[in-house]
C-alpha cells in the first residue's frame, strides 16, 4: 500500500494489528519499520505508536539513517530514563524518573569510586571539558601505576548507572567527550546547588531593589533546597570545597536577609524561626544573635535580651580561640 502511495489504506492495516491486549507492544515493534514510513509520509499519529513501543522500537530506528529516525530515538531514550535530580545539599543522592511517569528511583552505582567521578565531573560542569589527566588526578592521586584502563572502565559504569537503557552503538547523552575531555550535561535535568545559587543570589537583588514579595518567594524557595553543606558526607572532596564555602556563605546570608524582612514587616516568629535554624548551624553568627535581640526589643521582651547576649558570648568562647 506504501509502494502504491496509498497512505489511507497503509493506515488502515497498521491499525487493524494495533489489538489491545498482552501482545500489543510487540506488535508495535514489529510495525516500526512502516510506522516509521507513514510518520514520513504525514500521519501524525504513527509517531505516537512507535513510541508506545518504548524501547524496543530501537533496534529498527538504529539501522535507519536519517535525522527523523535519530530524534525519534533521542526521543524514546528521554521516555524511558526520565530526567535526573542530583542532590548533593547534604548527603548525595542521584534520582531518575521513570519515563512517562513521577516515580522517581535512587540510581544505584558500581562502587563508590564511580559516584565519585560523578560528583567530580559534576563540580566541573560549569567550565568546559576537563581532561582526562585531570579527573584521573583527583580520582587516583599519587598513583603509581598507570589507571588509564580503570578510568574508561569506571566511565563505562558511570554510564551505565546513568543511562542504563541506553544502546552500546549510542553516545552517552550525559557524558560528553571532546578530544581528550569530558564533560557532565544533564539535559534539562536538576542539580539542587545550582539551583540554590541561582535563587538564591536572584531573590537577594530582588531585596535589594525593593521588589520585597519576589525577593522573598525566591529566597524562601532557595533555602528549602538547602537540606546541608555541599556534599557534607564528603567533607574531604578538594574540588568541593571552595563551592562548599561559598554556597554556605550564601546561605547565611540569605537566611539573614529573609530574617530581616520578615522582621522588618512584624513577622517575629518567622524571624525567630529563621534565625534559631540558623544559629543550629553555625553558632558563632554575632549577626544572627543581634537580629534576634532586635526582635525581642520589637517585641518589647527587653528580658529577653540579656539571656541572648549570654548565648552569643558563650558560644564564641567555646568554638573560637
């Protein structure tokens, strides 16, 4: 019927072998070839069954060679990983949703050596591709003896933790190569510290140009996504602590700025809130202490004051030389 150019009535036989019933994946999968024709040839809907064929439609999409065929695969691969949410504002943890779906799994990895090149490659990603010496640097230190093998193996188990539907003929989607380098893209998918800091940062420019109901949701957006240090149950990873640093001083003060406008519109409890959270982190914060008698003064709990200052001298005589 395609050969006569007879898409109507090619239609129409294809969806005669579309039967609800156990076996209608894999009847799917057996029609791809000329699902994919007519799909070619204008009918919308054939696409749409070849990708209810899931991931057994690439075997047939692989061997065929044009652009439509690779964003059709592109476009299977992406259903049936779902994006990835990396979590490393305290313990790390990587999650892949389920194609087509909100369940969300916790990728497992090899060993611990493998999520570790994750979490390297991850602290690079802002830059551009890292060279191989690089990452084998900070993975093997000091080593004496030549782990080229071990990295493109560890790599291999990377990949598969990450992409585990993916076919051995297709480039990973998420680890990139260029020349001797690499390079981490999630592909439309979270990591919650560059989210933290990119909130974060834009609500505390909103509170400064007074927009005080944007910079507030943005701010308090931010520091829910704060579960922790980056990466606290590594606290030895050198390529994470200068960001380490940095994202903890944005956190303070951004908790400071939410405590002070809370404060600033009577919201006392709110700012006491913010500020005793605070201080459960870090109790050395003399700007947390003074906030919060400000707040006693607003209160006119004057007796309040005194216990505060004592809390503050206390807790700089026991954690600071």
């Amino acid at each position: 019927a395609l050969l006569m150019g007879d898409t109507a009535r090619a239609t129409e036989l294809v969806e005669a072998n579309l039967v609800e019933g156990p076996a209608l994946r894999a009847t799917r999968r057996h029609l791809v070839p000329i699902l994919f024709r007519l799909w070619r040839a204008g009918n919308a809907d054939a696409r749409a069954q070849i990708l209810a064929a899931g991931v057994q439609a690439l075997p047939h999409l692989l061997r065929m060679r044009s652009a439509d065929a690779r964003g059709l695969v592109e476009a299977l691969l992406d259903q049936a990983a779902g994006p990835l949410e990396v979590q490393t504002l305290g313990p790390f943890r990587v999650l892949r949703s389920r194609g087509g779906s909100e369940v969300a799994e916790e990728v497992v990895f090899r060993s611990p050596r493998v999520a570790e090149l994750l979490r390297v490659l991850l602290l690079h990603s802002d830059g551009g591709f890292v060279p191989k010496e690089v990452l084998i640097e900070e993975l093997w230190p000091c080593s004496k003896v030549d782990v080229e093998n071990s990295f493109h193996t560890h790599l291999s188990y990377l990949r598969r933790a990450l992409e585990p539907h993916l076919p051995s003929r297709i480039p990973s989607r998420y680890l990139l190569r260029e020349g001797g380098g690499y390079r981490l893209d999630l592909r439309g998918g979270r990591w919650d510290a560059a989210d933290f800091e990119a909130e974060a940062k834009a609500g505390l420019a909103a509170l400064r140009r007074g927009e005080i109901e944007r910079g507030r949701a943005l701010v308090g957006m931010a520091l829910t996504r704060y579960r922790g240090p980056l990466l606290e149950d590594h606290p030895y990873l050198e390529a994470a602590s200068a960001r380490r640093q940095r994202l903890t001083g944005l956190m303070i003060e951004a908790s400071l700025a939410l405590a002070e406008s809370a404060r600033a519109r009577g919201e006392h409890f709110e700012a006491t809130e913010l500020l005793e959270r605070l201080l459960a982190q870090d109790p050395t914060l003399e700007d947390a202490y003074r906030l919060l008698m400000e707040v006693a003064a607003d209160r006119d709990r004057h007796d309040h004051i005194a216990p505060i200052l004592e809390r503050c001298r206390s807790a700089l005589l026991e954690h600071c030389d």
